[in-house]
C-alpha cells in the first residue's frame, strides 16, 4: 500500500466547530486577493470561454453595441471570478476537506464592462448532516454582497461548502462505490458525434426577443450538453474563473506557509494544495471522489448559461439556485433540462421561473437548480 493511502487526515472537532460558530453573522475582514476586480473585456471573454459560451453580447464588441446596453456586459456568473468567498474559500476546520456544493443568487443590475466589484461577506450558518458521500459532514454557508464603483448593489448570494472527512469518504462512504468499481467509459466516435450534436444545434436567443406573452407555462427548454469531461476543460474554467489556490512558486510557499493545513504532500513528497481533486485523480480517488472531477461553480455557470441563452439579450436573469447532488467525474457528459414552472407578474416586472436539472450519461442526477427571467412584454 502506498504512503498517500496510509495517511490519516484532520477531523471535525466539536472545538473546531464551536470557533467556526464564533464567526457567524460578524463581516469577513481582508482574504485573498479576487481573480478579478474589474468586469474587462477580457476578463468577461475568459470566463464565458471558460464555461463554453460563446454569447456574443458578452465576447463581441460590434454585436453587444447594437444591444440596449450599448457594449459588453458580463455574463451573471462572471461575479464568482470576483470573490474568493463565494467561490468556496472558507474558514476554519484546517485540513478538513471544503467541497462547492450550492448557491442562491439574486442580481439587481447589469454588470457593465469596466464596471469595478467590490464585496462585503459573512459566515451566514452552519449545518450539521449526515451523508452517504462521507458520513458526518457540515453545511457552511456564507453570503456575499456586490457592489460597483458607484455603490449600487449588482447581486448577492448565499454559498455553500460541504465540510468532510476525507478518511472517512474514501474508507466508508458508499456513494461512489459502485461508481470506482466500474471499468472507465470509453465512448464510440458514433456516441461522441451524437453528444456534439447538440453543440452544432445550441441554440443561443440573441437578438431574437423572447416576449412573456409568448411564453407557456410547461414548455421545454432546449437541452444543453457540456462535457465530455476532461481535466483539460477543468483548467479552462480555472483560466477564466481563477483557481481558489492555484498558486506557483513562492507564492505557492506562501499560501501553504500562512495555512499548513492547505499543504498535502503529493507522490514527491512536496506540499499540495486540494485543489488538486480536479486534475489528479489519485489524489480525487483519495479524498472519496469518483475521479478529477468538475468545480462547483463551473456547474452553476452551466446553468446560468442555459437559463441566459434561452432569455436572449433582452432578457434579464434575476435569480438563480443550485444545488449540487454528485459529482461530475473525467469522461462524463452532462445534460441540463428545464421547464417552465410559471409565469408571473411582480411590481410591474414580467418573470418565468423555469426548473432545471442535469442527469450524466448514465441517467445519474447531477444537478438541480432553478431560475427566474425577467423577458420584455410586447405592452
């Protein structure tokens, strides 16, 4: 048996707990530095790339000219790229792994290009469960305010991580069982040419406006595909999202200086940091995954994505919810369904709430989330 199997990891203590519970409710001083402070060009460009849109209204200039907004405005889930704690840099519980699992968002106002984030967060709760991922876990939650450069609030949100025992994950925990006894997929070119199709097909509304009336309560949204998934699509979002501690060279020694407990020594024996679960997938298998596996906001971005392709340039996403059920392993694909739920009239703005969920290639439930879409009224 190899070092990397043998080792034991921290747990979650009752004091650990009790320090966390100190912080509820009181505002989060400095953390480490947001991938992006300004919505640029190309900042905006490589997180819409990072997640597979290709919307021009957030990537082309020329196009998003001839929009109501006059140029580029930032795609809603640009705004993780602009805080570390709604992104899943957490505190407290030092070794305990920390995994993205969920959020509620709400958006007040465009974010423009060149528009300038800044952000105000709290420890909102903790909850306790019990799961079969990892037996004992804890529910951290946080939310985050944003705010632009002249103070007006552009969204906020609630965000959570799953603190768990990685021990306990990878020893006892049953829900990928059978998931790490499967020989791994390899799909035939027909299956893949199959899946990209609807990559040819996606439909992105764009200038089309899509008006309330026209809408029926129980219509299908076009299915989105994403994935397959590779390690190599993983860093892409990573590049346009930032990586909460991907760090190089003395920098990395900083970071792991300032937190010991982010160092895991890799198969050389030298200080790592968990993050690494996305791309390495003996240190995923370790910490109870199924394999390098997607980021948590990655997905939410997914969903986003699907919920603004459908409301087009006119449309506005007000809210967005998700909650993450399994992960999203190398080699497979996802598929994003949604319907509308209903559609409704709210201080004068027209809204459709659409339910969606994400099933992988194996009819596995991967995600659940929901969305509300303020559309132009043709009165």
């Amino acid at each position: 048996m190899s070092t990397q199997t043998e080792r034991t990891f921290p747990k979650i203590t009752e004091s650990g707990l009790d320090e966390l519970r100190e912080r509820i409710g009181k505002p989060i001083g400095a953390t480490a530095e947001p991938w992006c402070h300004e919505a640029t060009r190309d900042n905006i460009r490589h997180y819409a790339h990072g997640i597979g849109d290709d919307n021009p209204l957030w990537c082309d200039p020329d196009y998003a000219a001839k929009t109501k907004y006059g140029g580029i405005v930032a795609l809603p889930s640009f705004l993780f790229s602009t805080s570390r704690i709604v992104s899943g840099y957490v505190g407290g519980l030092p070794g305990v792994h920390a995994m993205w699992s969920g959020s509620d968002w709400t958006w007040h106002k465009p974010v423009l290009r060149n528009d300038e984030i800044t952000t105000e967060a709290y420890l909102k709760d903790l909850v306790e469960h019990q799961t079969k991922f990892a037996g004992r876990a804890v529910q951290q939650i946080y939310h985050v305010d944003f705010f632009n450069q002249s103070g007006d609030k552009v969204a906020e949100a609630d965000s959570w991580c799953f603190r768990t025992e990685r021990d306990h994950a990878r020893e006892q925990g049953t829900k990928y069982k059978e998931v790490r006894a499967r020989e791994p997929r390899r799909y035939t070119p027909e299956e893949i040419g199959e899946a990209f199709k609807l990559y040819r097909d996606e439909p992105v509304r764009g200038a089309t406006a899509r008006y309330w009336e026209d809408v029926k309560e129980g219509e299908a949204l076009p299915v989105m595909m994403k994935g397959p998934m590779t390690v190599t699509g993983f860093i892409a979002y990573a590049q346009g999202w930032g990586g909460l501690y991907i760090r190089a060279n003395k920098l990395a020694w900083k970071l792991i200086d300032a937190h010991p407990g982010v160092g895991i020594t890799n198969r050389f024996g030298i200080p790592d940091v968990p993050e690494r679960v996305h791309w390495e997938e003996d240190f995923a298998l370790e910490v109870g995954a199924p394999g390098a596996y997607d980021y948590g906001p990655e997905r939410t971005s997914w969903l986003t994505h699907h919920l603004t392709n459908w409301a087009g340039d006119d449309g506005f996403l007000s809210k967005a919810s998700c909650k993450i059920r399994r992960h999203n392993p190398e080699g497979d694909m996802l598929f994003i369904k949604g319907h509308v739920k209903r559609k409704f009239v709210e201080g004068g703005r027209h809204l459709v709430e659409i339910a969606q969920e994400a099933r992988n290639q194996d009819d596995e439930l991967s995600v659940v989330g929901s969305g509300i879409v303020e559309l132009p009224t043709r009165s």
